[in-house]
C-alpha cells in the first residue's frame, strides 16, 4: 500500500493566492473609498432598488389575465 504524499503547493500557486489576496484588498478598498467620499451613494441605491421592486410588482399585478367566468 502507498503512503500518502502531502500536497505542497507550487511557488507559483502560492503567488496566485497572494495576488488574488491583492486583488480583493484593492476592490474593498475603492469600495470603501466610494462610500466615505459620497455617502449619499448607498441612499440612491436603496431608492433605486425601491423604484424597480415596485414597477416589477405593479407590472405582475397588471399582467395577468382575469379568469373566465
């Protein structure tokens, strides 16, 4: 019976992990950056949000035929 080997992780896979650690630092950081710089952003987003949800709900109230009687 073989023994298990354990995986070691390529140089390369190392970097890979390291830059993609990077990559979601840098993005959460705009993101932040975003939000501090102009806080009326996250209201307009949620009245955005409300104006969709309630023209998706009176377009299914509108939609759908009467049954016959």
């Amino acid at each position: 019976m073989k023994t298990p080997r354990h995986h070691i992780p390529s140089p390369s896979a190392r970097r890979q992990r390291g830059s993609a650690l990077i990559e979601y630092t840098v993005i959460t950081g705009l993101a932040v950056l975003v939000l501090l710089s102009n806080p009326n952003v996250v209201a307009e987003t949620i009245n955005a949000i409300k104006s969709v949800y309630e023209a998706f709900a009176y377009s299914l109230s509108t939609t759908f035929p009467l049954p016959n009687l």
